[in-house]
C-alpha cells in the first residue's frame, strides 16, 4: 500500500514538472516575438522619416523645375516679380496723412496725368518753410514752389509707397538742406490707381515734372532716381532733352545698366545658373515691354548727373553702377556737363537704401 501511494506521488510530481517545463517554453517562446517587434519598430520609424523626407525633397524639385516653365508661359509673372507693387510696406499707413510719419510740412496731392489713372503725390517744403507750412491747403503749397528754392522730383523703386521709411528719411534730409521734395506713387502702386507699366510709369513721371515746372517758375529742378526708379529717371530726362527742356541735373542713387543685367546679377535670383536663365526668365520681361535700359538713355542725356552707389549694395551689385558711369563718362552727350560718381565704402553700412545716412550728403550735392 506505502508503495503504492509512493508511486502515485512520484507520477504526480512527474507530471508538475513536465507542466512546468511546458509554462515555461511557452513562455519563452511568447517572448522572442515580444523582442522582434521591440527591434523592428525604431526601423520602421526610420523608414517613415526617410520616405516623408524623401517624399518632400521631389516634391520641391518639382516645383524648383516647374517654375521657369510659368513664368515663360505667363510673362505677367515675371513683370510682376520686377515692379513688386503689389507689396505695400510699411502696412496700414494713411498715405492722405503724412504728418502720421513725422512729415509736418508735407502737403497730399491727387493728380491725374491719363483717363482713369490717378496718382498719390506728396510735397514737402524745405525746412525754413515749415512754420508757415502749419495748416496750410493745397495751393499754398503749390504756390510755395515758386520760393527761391530749388525743388527735387524723386522717383522710389520698386515695392512700397512713397510712405516707405528710408524714403520718407530722404526727404527730411533733402528738405533739411533747403529743397522742395516732390515724390509719388506710380500708378498701381500705394493709393495710385491704373496698372503698373514701363510706359506708364514714365508718363507718370513726366506728368508731375510739366506740373512742378508750371509752378515753379526758374528755381532749378533736379530728377532723383533709386533703384528701379533710375530706370524712370533715365527714361523721363532723355526725353526732356530730347524735347529740349532738360532739368537742371540728374541723380542717381543706386542705379544699374538695364533690367536684364540686373535680373541676371541680382544675388537673390536662385535660377541664375539654371539652363536657359535667359530664355525662361530675362524674355519674359522683354516680352512684357520692361527694358529700363540706363545704358542707352544716358547716350542722350545733356545735363549734371551724380551717380551714388555704395559698394554693399546686395539688390544692385555695384559694379553695374560703375559700369553705368564708365559708359556715361565717355559718351558724346556729356561732354560739355559734369559727370560724377561717389562710391560708399563697404565698412559704412550703406547697403540699397541708406546712403540719406551719410553726412557727406550735404556737399556731394552741393
């Protein structure tokens, strides 16, 4: 009987270890599939990122290429991109209201120089007039222009309004120094109506000049022109000499040679080593009727003309200035007027839009 029991008991244990055993292989094989997905998640994740990442990069490729082929298709692209009118800075300024950017002896005008084009002009007297400017009206102001002082018709460029803040530094400057400031916004820029065109922004030049000139009388008249605003400037005063009432001198601030060999050597055009730079880009503009060619103009310009270029410059590389001066200082229209260039040296911090900052202005203009 003992012997029996004893042979039960030892089958019993027998068959607990055998379960055991059993538990724990199938626990151990429960957890190597645990450990595999514990491995292949973080590639998993990687593989994820990778293919998001890669997904991204031809997507911008795609766009990168398909660019060019726009703009060639809608040259209106590219006219924009070169007038950039449609970018207002700075934002929510009144331009009816310039006394809110410091300008106290500063008259708002509205001229209209076509049918359905209208053009926000401002007036700022010099600065010996500005106790007596003090709630004046219009034609006070236009009348003031015929004061023995002479008067500067400055064109901006492009972007902005003729609110913008290193313009508006400008005038003060210049009014500072005894000059009235006349400047505008061409058509479709700031509070101007009309479209933006080369032609039109020319006529719109021309307009305000014929206006300036019925009121004032003999005081000298100079153009100043900034950037793309040269290419008006230049535009406006061959065809001044050519009508044989050129003004009093010309100034150009920042200027190149034409819009081709700017667009080319702007530092901010990321195609200009893309095959074919100048048939998807450069034509288009030529397309588009936008040569403002300062090379060619200054072949007919008889009259002064200062060119200020600071050596800085990241919108209009310098040497297109001196590449414009050179042409100007050896063509036949200049021989008997002075011609003048005044670079700013890099360590001055000039830069496109500064050179108002420099207190050598005062006698580089006188």
């Amino acid at each position: 009987m003992r012997k029996r029991n004893e042979s039960v008991t030892v089958e019993h244990e027998r068959a607990a270890a055998a379960t055991l055993d059993k538990g724990c292989s199938l626990r151990h094989s429960l957890r190597l599939p645990a450990a595999d997905t514990g491995m292949k998640r973080p590639l998993g994740r990687r593989y994820g990122l990778w293919f998001r990442l890669r997904k991204l990069i031809i997507w911008l490729l795609g766009v990168y290429i398909a660019i060019p082929f726009l703009v060639k298709l809608c040259p209106a692209i590219q006219a924009k991109l070169v007038f950039l009118n449609f970018v207002r800075v700075p934002y929510f300024i009144d331009l009816k209201r310039p006394q809110d950017q410091g300008l106290n002896h500063t008259c708002n005008y509205y001229l209209q120089p076509e049918e359905d084009v209208t053009i926000g002009v401002w007036h700022t007297v010099p600065a010996a007039l500005w106790k007596n400017a003090q709630g004046k009206d219009q034609l006070w102001f236009e009348d003031a222009l015929g004061s023995s002082h002479p008067v500067i018709l400055y064109l901006h460029g492009n972007a902005g309004t003729r609110g913008g803040d290193h313009r508006v530094e400008l005038y003060k400057v210049l009014s500072s120094l005894g000059y009235h400031v006349v400047t505008f916004d061409y058509r479709g820029w700031g509070d101007s109506i009309g479209s933006p065109s080369e032609r039109g922004m020319t006529y719109d030049a021309l307009h305000v000049f014929d206006w300036i000139k019925a009121r004032s009388g003999d005081n000298s008249v100079y153009i100043w022109g900034h950037s793309l605003g040269t290419g008006v400037a230049t535009n406006l005063v061959r065809r001044l000499c050519e009508r044989e009432t050129p003004p009093d001198a010309l100034i150009l601030e920042s200027p190149f040679t034409n819009i081709r060999e700017e667009a080319r050597s702007h530092p901010f055009s990321i195609y200009r080593y893309f095959p074919g730079f100048d048939w998807f880009f450069l034509d288009p503009i030529t397309t588009s009727g936008i040569k403002f060619a300062n090379d060619e103009n200054v072949k007919y310009i008889s009259c002064s003309l200062l060119i200020l270029h600071a050596e800085d410059d990241p919108v209009v590389p310098f040497h297109l200035g001196k590449k414009l001066y050179n042409i100007a200082a050896t063509s036949r229209s200049f021989r008997d007027y002075k011609v003048q260039f005044v670079p700013f040296h890099t360590d001055l911090g000039y830069r496109h839009k500064y050179i108002y900052r420099s207190p050598e202005l005062p006698r580089i203009l006188r």
